[in-house]
C-alpha cells in the first residue's frame, strides 16, 4: 500500500466519520433570530466535532492499513 492510496483513504473515512458526527449534540435555539434557518444549531461546536472525527478517523484508517498490508483479507486471489 502506497502514500498515495493511504491518503485518499483517510480523507474518504474523514468525510464519512464527518457527516455521522455533525448531528451530535445539534440542538436548534429557544429563538429564532430574523434570517436564521429554524433548524440551525444554537452551538455548532465544529472545532471540537473536526477533532472528534479526526481521531476516529486516525484509528479506522491504522485499522484498515493493518488488516490491509496482513493478508487477513484479500480481493487478489478471488479472480
């Protein structure tokens, strides 16, 4: 497994982990200002929901360059 290919999946797990993420702890203001979307979160915390996913991503990625670069599973030898 190359640089290359490593990166490309962290950033496609980064954007997944993302959008599983944002949701948490959203919650809309008792009032809504004029102009503002009704659904709008009152504290969008997205520097701490940025690090989260970060980290989950970190390790879903150690994870599958592992099970990758072992041999455990493999698409090669099924043709």
């Amino acid at each position: 497994m190359n640089l290359m290919s490593l990166i490309v999946t962290f950033v496609v797990i980064w954007w997944l982990v993302l959008f599983m993420v944002l949701p948490f702890g959203a919650q809309p203001p008792d009032e809504v200002e004029p102009g503002m979307a009704d659904s709008a979160p009152a504290k969008p915390r997205i520097a701490l929901k940025f690090a989260i996913t970060t980290a989950i991503t970190i390790v879903l990625t150690v994870i599958y360059y592992f099970i990758a670069t072992s041999g455990l599973i493999t698409f090669r030898d099924a043709m």
